[in-house]
C-alpha cells in the first residue's frame, strides 16, 4: 500500500513539474501557481523525507528551478 502511495506521489510531482514548465497552457483553470508550489512541496517533504523547515530553505535560497534539479 505504502508503495502505490509513494508511487501516486512522484507521479504527482512529476505532473506539477510539467505544469509549472508550461504553466500559462498546462494549468488549470481555478489553480494558482502558488497552489501548484504549495502541493508540490508538500509531495517531496512525503516523498524524500525532507522537513518542512528544510525544504523551505531550499526554496528561499536557490531558484525554483534549481530546486527541482537538485531533487531530481
């Protein structure tokens, strides 16, 4: 179970990136890019293990960009 779960998450991570690469065509209608952050960072402190004081830290010290690099 815990692996399916582990599984729809880095499948959601994906997917965000992917939106967040072409967010102006790939976004949905309602949904903020900050909302697309927010869950995304959400999916790697699930994912890798990382706290949210931790991953915040990254996010406030490299671009968003570089971020997504260094976990992927």
């Amino acid at each position: 179970m815990m692996t399916q779960d582990l599984a729809s998450v880095n499948q959601r991570i994906q997917d965000i990136i992917r939106v967040l690469n072409n967010f102006k065509e790939l976004r949905e209608e309602n949904r903020s890019r900050q909302d697309y952050v927010d869950q995304l960072k959400k999916d790697i402190c699930t994912y890798y293990g990382y706290n949210e004081y931790l991953l915040e830290k990254f996010f406030y010290l490299f671009p968003i960009s570089e971020v997504f690099l260094f976990f992927f």
